[in-house]
C-alpha cells in the first residue's frame, strides 16, 4: 500500500472514532488526546492528519448534509410535500437535541464554527433551490442565500435553549411558521402545514432519527474503507 493510501486509511479510521465519539459524548466533551488514546496514537499524530477537532466537525457536518440530502432524495420520490419535508427536518433536529445531550452539544457545534456553519449553508442552499424553485421562479440565487442564512440563525436559536426558553412545541411551531413566512407561502397554506406537521407521531422520532444517521456514517464508512484499501480491509 502506497504512503498517501496509508494516509487516506488512517485518516478515515481517526474520522470512524471521532465521529462515534461525538455522538456519544457530544463534540465538546470529545478531545483530540481521547480519540488518540482509543487509536494508541499521539495528539501530535492524530493532527499530522487533521489540524484541529474542528477539521474533523466538518468533515462530520458534510457528511450529515449527505445524510439529509439522502433523505430529501427518498421524499421527492415519495411525493412528499417539500414545504412539509423541511417541517420534518426541523421537528427531527429539535428532537434529536432534546432526547439526547450530546447530540444537542454535537448540532449546536455544528452551528457554531463559521467553517462547519458554510457547509451547512451552502448546502441549504442548493437544497432550497432544488426544493422550493417551482414555487420562487423569479428568485435570484441572492434571495434563497438570504433566507437560509436567516433561516440557519432560526434553525440555531431553536436548539440552543435555556431554562427561560418556550416548550418545544412552541419552538418547532415557531421556527416552522418563520421559514414559511420567509418563503412567502400563503396564510391558509401555512396553517394547514402547521396542522400536518402537528399530526406527525413524535414518538421516538429524535432517538430513531439519530440512529438512522449514526447507520449511515458506519456505512459511509465502510465503503470508503473498502474503497480506499481495494478491499484489503476486513469488517
């Protein structure tokens, strides 16, 4: 195996073992000397290959944009409606980071570093466009780069709670009927989305969507692996 293979391979067995950890731990509870300790590596080894533990958040961020991109692929094929998906997304983000502390630690850190926030935004975008174009025809790309990046503020200030902040119903109903309003979809429209996304069995739905997604970085994983390594590599 080539030095720059070796290199590619390592770098994905420290992305396997930061990434797990900052689902479990939560990003800021996660060290560079404890993912190190897990691979009987150094600190100073381990940022041979990633400068910081913010690197590794970004390469985590796009990998959930991946994930989400996945997602929105499977309801345009189911003909979901695309106003009532991005109600969906943010219900699950909420409750993911209420049913799980590191996983709040983990989103809002992923909201917090201006590199992992442009991935996010930038993926919004192109996402936006793809979604909402039929509905926005005469929007220019300036316009559905404003609305996501107030949208990303919204989407941040509804995770990042308080014991002063509202229930979380209030907050998801919020943030949702925000993002409706920016895209200027109509009164009677909103209310109705509003109504349907209240129906939606919230039971469970944080702690399941973070399973799907941890699931998805496992099988990412591998195949990268596996690709990497010609199929050396054993799982």
């Amino acid at each position: 195996m080539s030095k720059r293979r070796k290199n590619n391979v390592m770098e994905l067995k420290i992305m396997q073992v930061a990434s797990r950890m900052f689902l479990e731990k939560g990003y800021t509870n996660t060290t560079i000397s404890a993912i190190g300790d897990e691979l009987n590596m150094s600190k100073g080894h381990i940022m041979f290959y990633f400068s910081s533990k913010e690197h590794m958040l970004a390469k985590m961020v796009q990998m959930l944009c991946d994930f989400r991109e996945g997602q929105l692929k499977e309801g345009l094929e189911k003909q979901v409606d695309p106003w009532l998906m991005a109600g969906m997304e943010l219900l699950s983000m909420v409750l993911i980071c209420e049913e799980s502390p590191s996983a709040r630690d983990f989103y809002q850190s992923c909201y917090s570093y201006p590199s992992t926030l442009d991935i996010i935004r930038k993926n919004d975008i192109q996402r936006a466009k793809t979604l909402y174009s039929e509905y926005c025809k005469d929007w220019t790309d300036e316009q559905f780069t404003e609305i996501e990046t107030l949208m990303s503020g919204i989407e941040y200030s509804t995770i990042m709670t308080t014991e002063h902040s509202p229930s979380v119903e209030y907050r998801i109903e919020g943030a949702f009927h925000a993002f409706l309003l920016l895209y200027h979809v109509p009164e009677e429209r909103r209310t109705e989305l509003i109504k349907k996304l209240y129906a939606i069995d919230r039971e469970g739905i944080g702690l399941r969507a973070m399973r799907e997604f941890e699931n998805y970085i496992i099988e990412e994983q591998k195949k990268e692996m596996l690709a990497r390594t010609d199929g050396e590599q054993e799982w």
